[in-house]
C-alpha cells in the first residue's frame, strides 16, 4: 500500500499555475503515448495531473483555450522519455501563465 502511494507521488506530473486575474476553459496536452486535459482553469490558481511514465521521445503538444474557445496559445517541446520504468519518476513540468498573460513551460 505504502508503495503504491510513494508511486502515484513519485509519477511525473504537469502543473499549471496560472497567475494571471483571467480564467481559462481547457489547457490541452498531447504526450508520445497519451492526451492528458486541465479544464476550467481559474484565475490565480494551481492544478497538478499525474500521468504515466511515457518511455519514449517525442513531442509534447499543448493548446491553451479561452473562456469561448478560441485557441489563446499552442506550441510544443521535446519530450525526452526513457525505457527504465523509474527514469521519469519525480519528473515535474510546470506550465506557468504569469499576470501579464506571458506563458513559460520548465521542466524539472
């Protein structure tokens, strides 16, 4: 039991901090080998998605809509996985909307 909580911390995980005064209806995130989505993202807010391991490389793709739906911002990064099971636990990448509307993404 206890392993299996430590797993589910240690798991990768995206995080989006919006900073800004402005709401947000989905951040969308397209991985090699799944699609993981952040709806209704509030204004001044953190939200955290654990998702699995993808043990590959490839690219990470992500669309940012507005409260009508319209795409805000869309870009992608270089998803560098590994076949090791363990080699992306703790893995964290932080997708942050700062007070002037400006997007950063990190990893850590």
């Amino acid at each position: 039991m206890i392993s299996a909580i430590a797993y589910h911390f240690l798991s990768p995980k995206v995080v989006v901090d919006n900073q800004s005064g402005k709401s947000y209806s989905a951040l969308n995130f397209s991985f090699p080998s799944n699609d993981l989505s952040f709806s209704a993202i509030k204004p001044r807010s953190r939200q955290t998605i654990y998702f699995s391991p993808q043990k590959q490389v490839g690219l990470i793709t992500y669309q940012l809509l507005s409260d009508s739906g319209d795409t805000v911002a869309q870009g992608q990064l270089s998803y560098v996985g590994d076949e090791s099971p363990l080699a992306e636990l703790g893995m964290t990448l932080s997708f942050t909307i700062n007070e002037n509307y400006e997007i950063s993404f990190k990893t850590d």
